[in-house]
C-alpha cells in the first residue's frame, strides 16, 4: 500500500484572482515561475463528471496542469525508482474554486477524476511537443494495484 505525502519534483503554484466589478484577471503561468524546464506545447482538454482519466506517466516530459473550469481529484504516484518519496500517493483537489497549477515531473504517474455536476477543463502545458510516432505516453491501468488507490466518494 501506498503512503500519502508530498512527492519530491511535485510543485504547486497557488493562483490569486484580482475581481472588480467587470469579473476578474488572473495570470496562470509566467517564465519567472521557473515550473518548466522548457515549453513544448499547451492544451485544452475537457471531461464529463465522474469520469476518470488515469493513469499514465512520461519518460521524456513533465507536465503542468491547471484546471480553470469545474473541479477535479488529482492522483499523483511517484513510481520513480530512485526517488525519495517513491511508493507515495500525493492527492490534490483543483479547480475553479481552487485554482492552482501542478508541476508533475518525468516518471510521476498521474490521472484525475472530475467532481461535481458539471465537466471540467484542463489546460496543460508540456515541456515537449506531443509526437505521434514516437508518444512519451506510459499507460497504467485506472485501478492499478501497485497505487491501490480508492477512487469511490466516501461520505462522512
């Protein structure tokens, strides 16, 4: 079984909002954030509630992810095997109500689930260009048990 912790490489950058009377602006992301070691591309994805993405992993790139629309449950499992925080489970909850972007470096396994009642939008940036012929894409399985992780809502 897995422990929950903070994942050595796993950044969090907290987003502030500043609302007027119009709305509000908010920067995601700024070249004097050093989260990325380089850009290779941004994309736009969005998910149906309660669907579950996961997982998969990158040998080549990290990824950074921001989700400006509905919320989500984010799983992160460090499965790099020389890493001090390997085996850990690192969870985290982003969304519209808490914006923030995540930093999931090379070899972290990631996926998410949206919550709530309405789909959710992710927004990632890569540090290299998706290549079809050559994809950085290590799928695992949702429930894979080396993670062992519960994706059931429990009630309290």
């Amino acid at each position: 079984m897995s422990q929950w912790g903070h994942i050595e490489g796993v950044q969090v950058k907290p987003l502030v909002r500043h609302p007027d009377d119009r709305g509000f602006f908010q920067e995601i992301l700024r070249d004097d954030d050093h989260l990325l070691r380089q850009f290779g591309q941004a994309s736009l994805s969005m998910s149906y509630p309660g669907v579950i993405k996961a997982f998969h992993y990158h040998e080549r790139q990290d990824d950074l992810w921001f989700f400006p629309v509905g919320s989500a449950q984010v799983v992160l499992y460090d499965g790099r095997k020389n890493s001090p925080t390997g085996g850990m489970t690192h969870v985290l909850y982003p969304g519209e109500d808490n914006p923030q972007l995540i930093v999931i470096p090379v070899g972290v396994v990631h996926g998410y689930r949206v919550l709530g009642n309405k789909p959710a939008m992710i927004v990632y940036f890569t540090t290299e260009s998706y290549n079809p012929h050559d994809p950085d894409e290590k799928r695992l399985a949702w429930n894979d048990a080396t993670i062992g992780f519960d994706w059931t809502t429990h009630y309290r």
